[in-house]
C-alpha cells in the first residue's frame, strides 16, 4: 500500500489528539446501534472500516459478532489489538477502503461510523462505496454515520482551541466553502514544545448528493434518519444512512431503486 497524504494525519497525530475523547460507553451505544439498524445479530459477519482503534470493532466483538476491524493506519491497528488483547475477534486488517482485500460476499454487514467519508473526493468516495457492494452479501446491509452539509452551515465555527488532558493541545482553524460543500482546515497539534500543523480538505454531502452517489454504485433501499433510532434527519442532526446490497449478486454499475426519507 503505497503513502498516502492522510496517513501523516491519522498515524502521527490523531492517536495524541482524539484517541482519548472518546467515551467508551458511548461508542459501544453507537456500535450496537449502528448493528441493530443493519439488521443484524451475533454471530454476523461485519466489516467495520475504516476502525481506527477498534472503538465500535471491539464491543461488537465481544458481543460476539464476527468483526473484521479494517484501516490504513498500522499505528491506531496496533492500538487496537493492544486494546483487544487476545480476543479471537475482532481481527485487524490493514487496507484501503478503495481497494479491499476481501473477496466478494463476504460480510453480512458493513459500518462507516463518524464521518469516515469525504477525505479523498468524490472519486475516491465512490470507490469506497463501491468495495462496499462488492464485499456486502446479497441483500446485506450498509451504515453509514457523517456529518452533512446542511449541518456544518448551521454550526460551522472557524476556529476552535481544546486543551487535552496532558498539557496539549489542539487548535482548528477552518474555512467553509457551502458551494463546492468542503472545509479546509489547518490541524495544529501543541505538545511539549512542539507544533505540527496539518492541512486537509474534507468535502461534506448534502443528503441528496449522498444518497445519489450510494445509489449509483448499485446499492437500493435507501433511507436516511437523524440517529440510529430512525429519527428524522433535520439540519440539527448528523445523517445516518442504511443503504442495501441487491438480492442477486455485486454488478458494477447496477442501480438500485431509492426510497430516501430526505
């Protein structure tokens, strides 16, 4: 797998500054969730990906799905199976979500948790998608849960500044384009003396884009919610998307019919 600009980020930076936010409870709440809306129950089958750490892979674990945690970064896998210890399942596997090294059928379900879309464009994105489908049982499941444009134009802020719990700290310094939907953001991480900024553009969909990208890899029975819990997608809530592989097999191409709750 060849370097990628992003690994800088999600390699050397995002383990000191986001890896500790999270609440473990939570993330397991979300987890069950996100499994509950794709219809399954253990011992399914699940690709979470990307996994970072294995936050959602490793409750779904040990609740006995059969968990495939897979992600580019080597240093957040490794974090992950430290945190898994000796655990059968989850398994972590290095990859790109554009190229999966799984062959056809092979999940019941596939998890794109917390806004794991928009960091390569649209191209990128589709691809993505599209490994998605081919990987996905026939009539398997995607969710898939991300910021959207309407959302980030009703709270967009241009800069924030978070202490981290070991004398760090994090500033964001952004600028939204609402037309072309994507934020460029300066990263700047502060520890110990030292100052690393990192610069990324993210492009954030509209519910409709979304949906008529899923749509166009071939996946069907679409619907969008405001949570996990089906709750009506407003411009106050993230998007979460549930989207199904055809009964017949992948076709590249295919489209499936759209019933989008948008």
């Amino acid at each position: 797998m060849q370097p990628d600009h992003w690994d800088e980020l999600f390699d050397e930076i995002y383990p000191h500054t986001y890896a500790d936010r999270f609440d473990e409870e939570e993330s397991a709440t979300e987890a069950f969730a996100a499994a509950k809306l794709a219809g399954l129950e253990p011992p399914a089958e699940l690709l979470d990906a990307p996994a970072g750490f294995g936050r959602h892979s490793i409750p779904l674990a040990s609740a006995g799905f059969h968990v495939t945690a897979a992600d580019r970064s080597s240093v957040q896998l490794d974090e992950g199976r430290r945190r898994a210890g000796d655990a059968e399942w989850p398994r972590f596997i290095q990859a790109d979500f554009r190229e999966l090294p799984f062959e056809d059928d092979a999940f019941d379900g596939v998890l794109n948790l917390f806004s794991s879309i928009g960091y390569r464009g649209e191209d990128g994105d589709r691809k993505m998608l599209g490994e998605f489908l081919r990987v996905l049982r026939p009539n398997g499941a995607l969710v898939l849960e991300t910021q959207h444009r309407d959302r980030v134009m009703a709270i967009f802020q241009p800069r924030t500044w978070d202490p981290l719990a070991d004398d760090s700290l994090v500033a964001e310094a952004r600028r939204f384009d609402p037309v072309a939907g994507e934020i460029e953001t300066d990263h700047i991480y502060v520890a110990g003396g030292t100052r690393r900024t990192f610069t990324y553009t993210l492009r954030v969909y509209t519910a409709t884009e979304l949906v008529r990208m899923v749509e166009g890899v071939g996946f069907g029975e679409i619907e969008c919610f405001g949570d996990y819990d089906r709750g009506e997608l407003t411009r106050e809530t993230r998007l979460v998307l549930r989207a199904q592989a055809p009964a017949s097999s992948y076709s590249p191409g295919a489209f499936g019919s759209s019933s989008a709750a948008i």
